[in-house]
C-alpha cells in the first residue's frame, strides 16, 4: 500500500512523536508503524476502519521489546505480554485479555 501523506502528532508524555500514515484514496486501513522523535519504531499494528486490528508489536524507547498480543475491533483480545525495560515479563499486565480487559 503506498503511503500518500504523512501525519504527525506530538505526545506530551514521553516528547514522543507518533507518525500515522494516511493511505491512498483516503483509505484508513492497513498496517502503521508509530515511531519515537527519533525515528526508532514504537508500535506496529493494523488498522481497519479507524480501528486497530490484528497483531501489535510495541517497543520501549530503547529498542527492546515492549508488549506483544492482537487487537479485535479496537480492543485488546487473547494473549498479551508486557516486558519491563530489563526484558523481563511484565507479571502485572501479561495475560489474557478479553474486550479490552485483563481476564486472567
């Protein structure tokens, strides 16, 4: 899918900037990677009718992985890990995820 423009917003948490692509024929589905200011990956996921979908990858500003599980309708679904910046599981936040909620 080609990229036709290039939409960015800053975050007040963290002086991060996030870069959401606008696809071609002002479609608002596909995957999107959001990035830090400098330009280090920060979340990968897609996107389907102004919601994400599917797999998501984050990463802490460091490069290391940050949290990995799926998306449904815009919701956190199935199995979800959190890692510290240490790399260790994140006990607190991993585990199953249902509507967008920790279920166990």
């Amino acid at each position: 899918m080609r990229t036709t423009s290039l939409l960015t917003i800053v975050g007040v948490l963290g002086a991060c900037a996030l870069a959401l692509p606008l696809f071609a024929g002002g479609s608002d589905g596909g995957m999107r990677t959001s990035e830090f200011a400098d330009g280090s990956p920060r979340e990968r996921v897609g996107w389907v009718d102004g919601e994400r979908e599917g797999r998501c990858v984050r990463w802490h500003r460091d490069g290391s992985l940050r949290a990995e599980g799926d998306y449904h309708a815009g919701k956190m679904v199935g199995e979800w890990t959190f890692y510290l910046p240490d790399g260790s599981r994140d006990e607190a936040r991993s585990g199953h995820y249902e509507n967008g909620r920790r279920s166990g």
